[in-house]
C-alpha cells in the first residue's frame, strides 16, 4: 500500500464510532453493556517507530476508543507489539529506540516535550506476555507494588481495601485469599498473569495494555483471562496485541491489523475496523487473506 | 531379533544383554555400572601393594600409579566386553576424573598439612592472649585476629557501596564511552599487584601524615583498592541477570528509575550481592604485602583503625616465622595456628555466602 492511500485510510478513521454503532444495532458485540468509569482515548498521528537506524513502524494513525477492547494483530515482527509499547513510552526504554509522531490520551499528546514518562506510565498501565510478579514479593505486596513504590501516605487499611478490591477485579480473590503472605511466583501461570493484571489495575489506570497476555497460558487460563477482559473494559480502556485471530475475534470490539510489504520493511497499520467487519468482511484482500488463514 | 516378549525363545537362547532393545543389533554387552569403580578400587589396591612391596609410599604416587593403571585397563577392558564407543566413553571419564583429582590433590595436601601442624597451639590462649612481651612460648593471637576484623571490615565498608553503586552505573545507568572507560579500568584494578595497592595507599596518607606512618585505616584503603573491582564485577554479574521484565513491570507501573533499581532491582539480586562481597572479604582476608607496608608489626591489641599500628593474622604467621622468639619451635606453631585461623573464617565466609544464596536467594529461572 502507498503512503497516500494510508492517509485516506486514516482519514476515514473518524467515523469508526458510527460503524461500531451500526454494527451494535445488527445485535453484534460492541463495547461494555454498562460504563462504570468512562476511561480516556488514545489516538494515534502518523506515528513511525524506529530501533537505531531500523525503522519498525510507519505512519500508524488510529484511534482507540475509550472503554473498549482493541485488538493488534498481525504477523510476527510486523510492528504490534512496538505500537503497543509506544502508548506508555515504553517503546524509549530500549537502547536507541525513538519516536516520530503524536499519541494523543484524550487531548493531551504524551510525547510533548513537558511529558514526564512516568506520569504516562501511571495512567497506562500494562501487562507482559509472560507473567512477571516481582520475585521478592509476596501476594499482597505484588499487588500492592504500584502504590508503595509510588504513592506516599497511603493508610493501610486503603492500601489492603485496595488490594482486595484489585484481586477481586482480576477474578483472583477467591484463589488466594488465604494466602496473600506467600510469594506471588508459587502461583500457577493464569493465576500469576492475573495477579500481574490486578498489580497493574490497582493503580487505577486509564488505559490497560496487553501485550499477548495468553501465549503463555493454557486454553482455561486463557479464558478466565477472556472473561476478565471483558470485564474489565467497563472502567479502562483496554488495548490487546495478540497472535491467537480467535482471540482477538472473541475478546475485541476493534481489531487493528498491521502487515509488512516483506521482511526488513516498516510494519504498517493495513485495516481497523469493527472486529465483526474485519473477521467477516474486511475492505482489505490483505486483511482477508490473513484472517482467512491464506497469509504468506 | 526382537526380545521384547519374556517367552521369544531367541532371548532363551542368547544372553538378553547381547541384543539392543533398541535397535535389535547384536552388541557385544553391556558391563555393570559400577564397573568404573571396580577398576580404580583394584588398580588402587595393586597400586598400593606395589609401593609398600617397594617401600616408596606417598600420597602423591599412589595417585599418579592408581590413575596409570585404571586409564588403559578400563579401556581395554571397555574394549574387549562392550564395543569402542563405550570404551572411549569409559577413557574420557576416568580421564576427567583424574583431572579433577589432579587439581584438587594440592588443595587436600595443603589443608592435611595445616591442620596437622596448626592444631599444635590452636587452644583457648591462642586466641584470649596477644603477644606482648612474650618472647618464648605462649602468648597468643588475639591482637592479630582483632586487627583482622577490623581492617578487612573497614574495608568492606568502604568497598561495598563504591562497588555496588559502580556496578549499578554499569548494568543500569551508563552508556557509551564512560561505560566502556569505568569497565577498562574495573578489569585494569583487578589485575593490580597487592603490594602496589599496599604502597599507593601508603603513599597517599603518608603525603599527608608524613613518612613512616602506619594506621590500620591505611590497611583497609591498600585492601580495599583489591576488594572494589571483585565487588563491582560479582554484583555486575548478579545485577545482569536480573531480568528486564522486572524492570519494565516496574516501570509500567509508573515507577521512577532510582526507585526501580532501589525496589526491585537490588532486593532482587541482594542475596547474589551478599554472597559476592563475601566472596570478595575471603578474597583479602588473607593479604600479607599490602598490610606489612601499612599496618605495621605490633604485639599488643589495638581496636582503633585511626591511631596506631595494627597487627592481622598474615602479617602475624609472617613474623612468628620470620623472627621467631626464643623457643622457636613455639613461634612456628603459633604461625601454623594462625594460618588454620585463616583458612577457617574463609571457609566460614564461602559456606556462609553459599547458605545465604540457598536461603534467600531469589530463584530467578523461575521468572522468565
């Protein structure tokens, strides 16, 4: 695809809401049945992402709206993963890492040079493809991470009704009630990915990222995690990259499919759209082969 | 060829061992697992018989006559019963095993050796009595085990933290040309002779206090100018593999890097980091050049680094050997004693940090 025909793409970016209302209408999964929270927006403007002299991604412009699960996918090394971590500049921690473009939460663009990462981070908050507690923590203490290593003067009583409340949300309260003095890594892996979720929204977020969240999961593990997801975006604005298509259909609203033209080229952003509409009828024959399984 | 069913009446026929179960080819069999040690046991037996026949036992000979021995008699052995695979295997064990022997023969030979002559005056006195005005038999090393403490404590306490904060620059801050520039000279320290270190640290307090002096605190600095660049290296090592997705967990959370590294990173790795700075206290526990030149020789207990000389345990076996008293026999058991002291608290300090790193270390496999 030329860069020209990204831009219309792009353009036609605005009217998503309308779409994902109309396929609402039809009696087709949308977004949560109830907003606890209305979380932020995030809307991405010709974002290119570089590694040193490699450029990885190019010309990303999407938005991803709030209180909604969004699903990347696309073929390995295509760039997902990077546009993830881009939203919480993550991406910069990389040694030679940088990034063009604006990444806009709500109206403010967190790459503007006044930004601290950190406050960033605080409100974007995520989780890894392999569950990753902190080793030298127990339980209550990985949950509780967020707000003991940032915030100050939290009573311990808030911080415990905190944590009950964090573990209840991640579907894992039931699991470890009883022992919230053990250390998190005697967990199983779903249990651990969900205390890493619970860690992660115990600092009440705007937006979560998850970045293939599953692949190291089983298939009941996975589904618990599903179940928690779409639990979840009734207070955050949820963003997923994903390898596993059924995933991504099951669990999103909106699916973003990146691609490569071939490898050592920039990924790029080929499709977003409805996650019904990409599985069912995507506008692209690039989107279609890949989701019908005919990719390569 | 298939001896899989316990009635195929081939497997009656042949021994079952002369056919592989796995392939059904027709091997030469199989010798017991023990075989290894029936070989060296015999051949240490004949090895023996022959010495004492001969009347030239040692230690050493019957070592290099056991291994002369085992080597072509397993091989041949091997060869003949099993096949020349097998053989070459059973050579290429008994061939490491030897090795092994061979590098650790010195390390039992010199601890019999010290334990033997150190036990003579390694009593209650040795170690409740100085040696002030003592110049026969008796007195002890009380002042010299003090001063040890002291000086390689002080100089852990000034080692630990330039080391460990060096060591946190090179895995988490630095980049580029410092980086490269702090680690050339990291590998440049560690290559540096103890007696240098000994006389740059006389040399820098003697610019102040004028020649000739000699403080115990000069002794920690010599001794610590050896222990930086093995607490740096050891805690580089340990801060490397803690995993980054710890730190990008961390940070995820919205966490600044100091607290990163401060709240994760370090009790993550503390227990590698305590087992590294024990390491490294074993290290110069035992250092005689550096402390002869700055310590000084002195019989009588001193606890303070900043005035006055200070004895320590080396630079005592040094002296009681060197200009022993009049019963000189005494003197030397005393240095003996002194080099068993040693070699016990280092011993202590390796099973210490091996203890620490079972019981508090944080299993990191478990992790990625």
């Amino acid at each position: 695809m030329t860069e020209t025909a990204d831009k219309t793409k792009s353009d036609r970016h605005a009217p998503v809401a309308t779409d994902l209302a109309k396929t609402a209408e039809q009696g087709v999964k949308r977004g949560p049945d109830k907003v606890e929270r209305v979380a932020k927006r995030f809307q991405a403007k010709d974002v290119n992402l570089y590694y040193g002299d490699f450029h990885a991604v190019q010309d990303v412009t999407m938005t991803i709206e709030a209180n909604q699960v969004t699903a990347l996918i696309g073929s390995s090394g295509c760039g997902k993963t990077t546009v993830l971590r881009s939203l919480n500049r993550m991406h910069e921690l990389t040694p030679g890492a940088r990034v063009e473009g604006e990444v806009v939460l709500d109206d403010q663009n967190i790459y503007a040079p006044n930004v601290d990462p950190v406050e960033v981070r605080r409100l974007v908050g995520m989780v890894f493809q392999a569950p990753n507690p902190f080793p030298t923590m127990s339980i209550y203490e990985n949950v509780a991470a967020g707000l003991t290593l940032n915030r100050r003067g939290i009573s311990k009583t808030e911080k415990s009704d905190i944590v009950e409340k964090s573990l209840r949300g991640a579907h894992l309260w039931e699991e470890v009630k009883d022992r919230l003095d053990r250390p998190g890594s005697g967990l199983s892996g779903g249990q651990q990915q969900r205390l890493c979720i619970a860690r992660a929204i115990a600092v009440e977020p705007e937006v979560l990222l998850m970045d293939e969240p599953c692949s190291a999961l089983d298939p009941v593990a996975t589904l618990a995690v599903e179940d928690l997801i779409e639990d979840l975006k009734s207070r955050y604005t949820i963003v997923i990259v994903t390898h596993n298509m059924q995933q991504a259909a099951r669990a999103s609203d909106v699916t973003a499919f990146f691609n490569l033209e071939a490898s050592g080229k920039p990924g790029r952003l080929v499709e977003m759209d409805a996650t019904d509409k990409i599985f069912t009828t995507p506008s692209k024959r690039e989107t279609e082969d890949y989701v019908s399984g005919r990719f390569g | 060829m298939s001896d899989q069913t316990p009635d195929n009446p081939s497997a009656a026929v042949e021994p079952v061992d002369h056919v592989s179960p796995i392939t059904g080819a027709s091997v030469s069999g199989t010798l017991p697992s023990w075989f290894l040690q029936a070989i060296v046991g015999g051949s240490a037996l004949v090895a023996l018989a022959i010495l004492l026949a001969t009347g030239s036992f040692t230690i050493v000979l019957l070592f290099i006559l056991t291994a002369a021995l085992s080597l072509p008699t397993a091989y041949i052995w091997s060869r003949l019963a099993e096949n020349s695979r097998q053989a070459m295997d059973r050579l290429v064990t008994l061939g490491i095993v030897t090795g092994f022997g061979l590098a650790v023969l010195p390390l039992i030979s010199l601890l019999y050796e010290v334990v033997k002559r150190g036990t003579a005056r390694f009593d209650g006195s040795f170690f409740t009595e100085a040696q002030r005005g003592v110049i026969g038999a008796g007195g002890g090393a009380e002042h010299a085990i003090i001063g040890t403490l002291v000086i390689t404590g002080v100089a852990t306490l000034i080692s630990v933290p330039i080391g460990i904060m060096t060591a946190v620059y090179l895995t988490e801050y630095g980049t580029g040309r410092l980086r490269r520039a702090v680690t050339f000279f990291v590998d440049v320290m560690t290559g540096i002779p103890s007696i240098v270190a000994g006389l740059f640290a006389y040399a820098l307090f003697a610019a102040f206090l004028g020649p000739g002096i000699r403080l115990g605190i000069i002794g920690s600095v010599a001794l610590s100018v050896l222990m930086i660049p093995i607490v740096i290296r050891s805690a580089e090592e340990i801060l490397k593999i803690v995993p980054d997705h710890l730190r990008e967990a961390a940070y995820a959370l919205g966490t600044p890097k100091w607290k990163v590294v401060t709240k994760i990173v370090l009790p993550t790795a503390l227990a590698g980091l305590v087992t590294g700075v024990m390491l490294a206290v074993a290290r110069v526990i035992g250092e005689t050049a550096p402390l002869l030149v700055t310590t000084g020789v002195i019989d009588s207990v001193n606890t303070n680094p900043l005035s006055g000389r200070m004895q320590n345990l080396a630079v005592y076996a040094y002296s009681e050997y060197k200009d022993p008293g009049v019963d000189v026999q005494a003197s030397y058991d005393k240095a003996w004693a002194a080099a068993l002291t040693l070699i016990l608290m280092v011993m202590i300090l390796s099973l210490l940090a091996r203890w620490v790193y079972r019981r508090f270390g944080t299993d990191l496999r478990d992790t990625r």
